[in-house]
C-alpha cells in the first residue's frame, strides 16, 4: 500500500481459516508477519503466500497454551522483525459434544488453547507494548462470547472468558492512560476447516450455523478493527447482530429456540467419520496444508453490508439524527401550514 508504513504483527492460529486470510490480506500492505500456529505444512504455506504477495513472514512452530512457547516467539519476532505494533489472538480449538460427553481434560485443553492462549499472547504482547506506550491487540471474538449454544460448552465458555478479560483489561489501560489499545471483533460463522479438524461425539458432520461467511470477511473485520482501534468492539455479519440484540432482549425465548434447533443447525446430512480424532492434541495441518476455507463455499457469503455499518456506526448516527431533524422540521411546517 503506497505511501503506508509496514507493521510488525503477529497472528496466532495463521496456518488455517481466519488466521490465514487475515494473514494473507495484510500481506498485501506489505506488513512484517509473525505466523504463530501448530503445523508445520500450513505454516510454510502461509508464509509462502505472504512472500510472494510482497509481505515479510517469520512463521514460528507454537502452541498457543504454552506460556513459554509464546514468550520465546515474542522475543523472536522482536528481534528479527522489530518492535510489535500489533498482534492478533485468533487461535482456538474445540470438542463438538453435549457437555456430558467432553472428557474433563478435553474441556481443560480447550479452555487451555482457546482462553488461556488469548491470555498469555495478551501478555506477552503487553509486555512489550506498555514500555513504548504504544501498540494494538485485537481479540478475535464471536457472537458466542455473549450467546452460548449447544454442542460448545467448552468453545462458549472460552469466548465468555475473553470477553470479560478484555473489558477488564481495557478499563486497567484507561485508568493507565495507556495509548496501548485492546479491541474486540465479535464474528458470525465461518467458513473454515475447523468443521473438519475440530473433535466431534456427533453423529453427522459439523457444520457452521447458517449464514455462512468466507473467511475473507473476517480478515477485512480483523484489518479494519487493527487499523481502528479506539472501538472498543467490531460486529461482523447480520446474524451476529441478531444474535446478540435478540440474547439481550429475550434470552429465555432464544434459549428454548436453539434447544428445538441447535442440534440439526450444527450437522450437515452426512455421518460423521468415527475414525477422525480432531486436532485437539495434535495439528491436522502438520503434513499437509487445508488453507483458508472449509467446505461450504457455495454456501458461503463473501461480504456483508453490516460490517461496513459497524465500522461507520457514527455517521449512520448523524445520518439518522439528520433524517429525524428533517422529519421534524417538515412536520413543523405542515402544522404551520
């Protein structure tokens, strides 16, 4: 991007879905990446992608819930790549089973990955952050950080768990004065190849609630959000905001409506192969690379018109403010009239 300053910043979970074509649209401005995820062929896809687009890849083997680990990738990306300006918590995982079902250390490894990781990245990021007094962290979110569905005890619990750390952070930074800046993009479903990675008791394969959104999507929410973060949160996709407006509304109602259809809404007609075991403990991309995308393409939306209102919110502000101020003034004159 001309005239543009390139950006250190590190993405963890780069190798696939979100992470990846966030990656690969921030390659594009030619920014320094530091590619944090598990496998080793996804990742040396993704910096492949991110060079040849005219970016900087510095891809690093980590597993997000090891404190250490992350520690050691921060330093390295300092060292080699300059000082952070932003980093990016996107790494998760999950078990698609009724509670009951997830053993304890499977609902702890979850916790440990899709909480913790969000945690202890925050950290590190801070750590470096705080002494320039300057820096963006961007906490992938999404609609199930305030809505918890069925099937996802252990992945809603987490995305809860971030938002409440966050806006606890957030408040901390400001009573700091603090020009480091933490904000939130909360997203709808997504078409990645989480649905065929992630551990599942179900007896069909696992699929996002409709409407589905390509992953791109998400990476121009996640750029936008990183370029503009004195926004405390970002809402990608109408679902996300109807989700959220209706949990705040009537949440007994939607409670009972997700009961009746939460189960069929998360599986596709086909059964499910009970030889897959997930990515829980290991990286399904560590041999061969899956991209960005799932298997819904033609299913999947491209864009939403309701990003563009959640990134414009104040001028959709004025816009209405200006509409009422008119309404009034024509009904003004129509009584004088």
């Amino acid at each position: 991007m001309p005239g543009r300053t390139p950006r250190t910043v590190v993405i963890t979970g780069a190798s696939g879905g979100i992470g990846r074509a966030t990656a690969r649209r921030l390659a594009d401005r030619g920014d320094r990446l530091v590619l944090l995820a598990r496998g080793a062929a996804g990742l040396a896809a993704v910096a492949d992608e991110v060079t040849r687009a005219g970016g900087t890849a510095l891809p690093i083997q980590v597993d997000v819930a090891d404190r250490d680990e992350l520690e050691a990738a921060a330093a390295r990306a300092e060292d080699e790549l300059g000082p952070i300006d932003v980093w990016i918590n996107n790494a998760f995982t999950s078990v698609f089973a009724p509670f009951t079902r997830v053993d304890p250390a499977e609902f702890r490894r979850v916790t440990e990955v899709s909480y913790l990781g969000y945690a202890y990245g925050t950290r590190a990021a801070l750590d470096r952050m705080l002494p320039r007094d300057r820096g963006t962290i961007v906490q992938v979110g999404s609609a199930l950080a305030y809505r918890g569905i069925p099937l996802q005890s252990a992945y809603c619990g987490a995305k809860h768990a971030i938002q409440g750390f966050t806006e606890a952070l957030r408040c901390e930074l400001l009573h700091e004065h603090s020009r480091v800046r933490v904000t939130m993009v909360q997203l709808p479903a997504v078409n990645t190849p989480q649905f065929g990675w992630v551990r599942s008791r179900l007896p069909r394969h696992a699929q996002p609630v409709p409407p589905i959104f390509q992953p791109e999507v998400a990476a121009r929410a996640i750029e936008y959000a990183a370029d503009h973060p004195r926004r405390r949160e970002y809402w990608a996709g109408g679902s996300t905001v109807a989700t959220l407006l209706a949990n705040a509304v009537v949440p007994g109602l939607l409670d009972r409506y997700l009961a009746h259809t939460g189960y069929d809404s998360q599986q596709t007609d086909q059964p499910r192969d009970p030889r897959d075991p997930g990515n829980l403990w290991k990286p399904l991309d560590a041999e061969v690379d899956h991209g960005a995308h799932g298997g819904f393409d033609e299913r999947a939306h491209r864009r939403t018109p309701q990003l563009w209102a959640s990134q414009h919110h104040g001028l959709l502000a004025l816009g209405a403010l200006a509409l009422a101020g008119a309404a009034a003034a024509a009904g003004h004159t129509l009584r004088r009239g």
